[in-house]
C-alpha cells in the first residue's frame, strides 16, 4: 500500500478498492517510489564497486586553498616539463592550472 504525500495511506472504499480521486496521487506517488529506488540501486552498485575494487575514499583532514593548489600545479607543471613529460600530461597540469586559477 502507497503512502501518500501528507504521510497517510490513501483512501480505500467498502470494497478495499483506491479511491479513483486519488488516481493522480498515486502515480506521484508511484514516481517517487521508482526514484527512491533507483537511487537506492545507484547507491548499492556503488558501494559493491568501491568493495569490489578494495578502494575506500579517505577523507582529506588538510583542506588547502586555491592559491596554494594553483602553486603545486604550477611546480608540478614545471618539473614534467624539464622531464619531457608527453604532451598529454602536460595538457593535463594545464588544464587544472586553469581551473584552479578561476577558482581563485
């Protein structure tokens, strides 16, 4: 049985049959229904992957500026260009460079 937006359970006649009135509540219902579990879906092949793949994201305690990230790119940029680092890794750096200078 459907709960409805205002948190009660819809209207039933003698027979135990919805009430046609609250045709259109269940449909809205009904679509919240499916997106909850959709993302309930989402939520568990995510965790199954994150398991899977024996990654767990760590929560960074050292929470940086954009200045400071802008900085280490620029190092970071500098030193793959003294390597001869492929052009694809320098795009990469400059890439992050220009979003971290927007950023600031």
């Amino acid at each position: 049985m459907e709960v409805s937006e205002n948190g009660s359970a819809p209207d039933l006649d003698d027979e135990g049959m919805v009430d046609p009135n609250e045709d259109d509540n269940l449909e809205d219902n009904l679509r919240h229904l499916d997106e909850e579990i959709n993302s309930e879906r989402e939520e568990d092949d995510m965790d199954n992957f994150m398991e899977a793949s024996g990654y767990e994201p760590k929560a960074e305690e050292d929470i940086r500026g954009w200045r400071e990230l802008r900085d280490q790119i620029k190092t970071e940029l500098e030193a793959a260009h003294r390597q001869r680092a492929p052009l694809s890794h320098l795009n990469k750096h400059l890439v992050l460079l220009n979003f971290a200078t927007l950023r600031i």
